[in-house]
C-alpha cells in the first residue's frame, strides 16, 4: 500500500463534499442515491455513478476514505490518471449493475458507497501485482495481496447469499471482479504472468454470478448451513416484499387519519414521499 495521487486525492474531495451535501439534505439524498426501481424503470442512470459518492455517515465516509488513501497510489502510479479513472468507474458501476442484478425483484432496495469502485481500485492490484503485501491499516502485519482477495471473495459469496448484514457485499463482489478484469484488459500481460492467482480469486466469483443469473433461489437463504426461506419463489418473495411495503403505507394513512401528519416521523414522512412518487 501507498498513498494515493493527485486523482486519488480529487475523488476522496469530491466523496467528502457530496457526502456532506447528503448528510444535511435528506432530499439529495434520495435524489442521488442507488434504488432499484429508480433505474430499472425510472431509468435514472445517473445514480449508478452519483450513489458511489455518498455515504450513511462520517464512519462510513472515513473508512471509504481512507482504503481509497492506501491503495490507489499503486495503480495510479503504475498505470497512470486516466486509466486510473477508467478502473475507478468501472468498477463502480458493475459494482452497481450486479447489486441490481441480485436485487432485481426488490423495488425498493438502496445503498449508497464508494466501495464497489474502492474494491474494482485493491483487486486491480491484485491483478498486476499479487505479491504485495497488504497491511492491516494501522496493525503492524500484513498479508499476502492473492490471501486478501482470495478471503474477501468467499466472505462475500457467503454474505450475499445469507443476507448476515447490512452491507452492500454484491457491490463489493462486483466492483472487485470489474476492477480485476479491466485491468487485466489494460495490461494482459499480467494475466499471463500471474494467471494462477487470477484463477483462484475469478473463478468462484464468475461461477457464483452464473449461479446468480441461472438460479436465483440460492439467493434465498438465512444461514452458513443453507436454510431455505420455506422454499418461496421468486414471485413469492417479490410479492410479499410488495405487501409488506403496502401494509407499511397503510399503517402510516391510518396514523395521519388519527393524529394528522404531525405525528409522523422523519422515516415515515419520506415512506410517504417515496411512494407518493412511484405512484404518479
């Protein structure tokens, strides 16, 4: 790890100025932000790239900001800015396509990070340069760049499919597999000369995208030992997302008709807002 170039320092600038627009302006928020149905039939692309400069917090932004900080420097210093920026969106945006892919049947869905593009920046690394070692940011240990990616990826297939938290890990898969790819393509003379590790980590991560398109059910699952959501479909799931939301809405009209809009919180209020504008 290095830190980061005169791009790398430009995008970390640009993160922390939307970001904090978008703490401050829940409207802007919304309006930037990465959600399904927004792009699937709004057709509001630009939230594919405007959603990987916001973020949920000041925690979330510092982390971003400071993987961005440690491992841009060495992509950008051998591959120089522009082809720099070329990894940094692409993989931002494929981080985006296959979260939209696994969440295609849940309108609703949101997230916002620069993660999918800071994996695309580290597993292009990986790539061009598989022995570097990695630290653990501030820890005095490191580990091989191949172990790293080789973790992360598993981690990552068994997040997505068990739903453990909150975090955007198809993002991650994502960006990381565009970001290995498109630097491959940039200098694929490297994937002659460490083909053995670009193997290890592509490999799992194609054959679960694969899985993914062909069999979408194996994204129904609650734990590491495969339980399966009382075998639902995909028509089911999406139908009872779909009456979940609409029981939602109908819980808070009630609420208005009871105690008026002045009792609504902030949360409920944008519920409202949302649907409101889906249904015009």
């Amino acid at each position: 790890m290095t830190g980061t170039g005169i791009i790398g320092l430009i995008l970390i600038v640009a993160n922390i100025v939307f970001s904090y627009k978008g703490f401050s302006d829940s409207l802007f928020f919304d309006r930037y932000k990465f959600e399904v149905d927004k792009i699937l039939i709004g057709k509001d692309y630009k939230r594919l790239v405007t959603s990987g400069f916001l973020h949920i917090n000041w925690m979330h932004l510092i982390f971003n900001m400071l993987s961005l900080y440690f491992f841009s420097g060495v992509i950008e210093s051998s591959l120089g800015g522009f082809r720099f920026l070329i990894i940094y969106f692409a993989s931002m945006i494929g981080g985006e396509m296959f979260s939209m892919l696994v969440h295609k049947n849940n309108g609703d869905y949101s997230s916002v990070g620069a993660s999918g593009a800071i994996c695309g920046i580290i597993f292009s690394s990986i790539a061009l340069f598989p022995g570097m070692g990695i630290g653990l940011f501030f820890l005095p240990i490191s580990i091989p760049n191949w172990l790293f990616g080789l973790v992360f990826v598993l981690y990552s297939i068994y997040a997505v499919q068990s739903k453990k938290d909150n975090v955007g890990h198809d993002m991650h898969l994502g960006g990381a597999l565009v970001g290995m790819l498109t630097a491959l393509l940039m200098e694929p003379s490297a994937l002659i000369q460490n083909y053995p590790v670009i193997l290890l980590i592509a490999v799992p991560t194609i054959a679960f995208i694969y899985f993914i398109i062909t069999r979408p059910q194996i994204l129904f699952i609650d734990n590491y030992f495969f339980k399966q959501h009382q075998h639902f479909t995909i028509d089911d799931r999406y139908n009872q997302d779909r009456h979940q939301q609409q029981m939602e809405i109908d819980r808070i009209l009630e609420k208005i008709s009871k105690r008026g809009m002045g009792s609504l919180s902030r949360s409920e209020k944008e519920k409202l807002k949302n649907y409101s504008e889906k249904m015009k």
